[in-house]
C-alpha cells in the first residue's frame, strides 16, 4: 500500500502524542462503539503499543511530517498547503 500511495500522491503524516490522541477518542462518542479493545487493554495501553509499532513506518512512508497537538483543523491544513506550495 505504501508503494502505491507514494507513486500516486503525498503523504502527509499528522502526528500527536498518546495523552492528545486519548482525548480525541474522548471526545468522539462513536469511538467506543468502533474501536473496542482488541487485545484486552485498556486504551491507553493499547494505543501506545499501536503507537509504538506503527510510527516508524509512518515515519519512513511520509513525504511531510505534522505535530496536530494544540492546533485546529484549519490551522493544520494551512500550513499543509503553505508548506507543499514551497516545495
């Protein structure tokens, strides 16, 4: 799937840390119905494992890299399309 995205577009990777992912999935009452626990932790257990396992592929796939902590959607999309018209 990398292959396939990176040969046909940019890959932005928006990125937060787990205490501001956690309460994003708060904040999102379909969450809970949604993503029920795969491996019998907790959330917050689970999600820094899914974390931990998942950012350096992300990491190595993304043409651009964004912190989203504190900032709003048109905050992180402005600097989106900023940052790519300079390239």
């Amino acid at each position: 799937n990398t292959e396939a995205l990176r040969a046909n577009g940019y890959m932005v990777w928006l990125t937060a840390d787990l205490e501001t992912i956690l309460a994003r999935m708060a904040q999102d009452h379909a969450t809970a119905a949604q993503r029920p626990p795969l491996q019998g932790k907790s959330p917050a257990e689970e999600t820094a494992i899914l974390l931990e396992e998942r950012n350096p592929v992300y990491e190595a796939a993304a043409d651009m890299t964004v912190d989203t902590r504190g900032r709003d959607v048109d905050t992180i999309v402005e600097g989106i399309v900023m940052a790519t018209r300079e390239e």
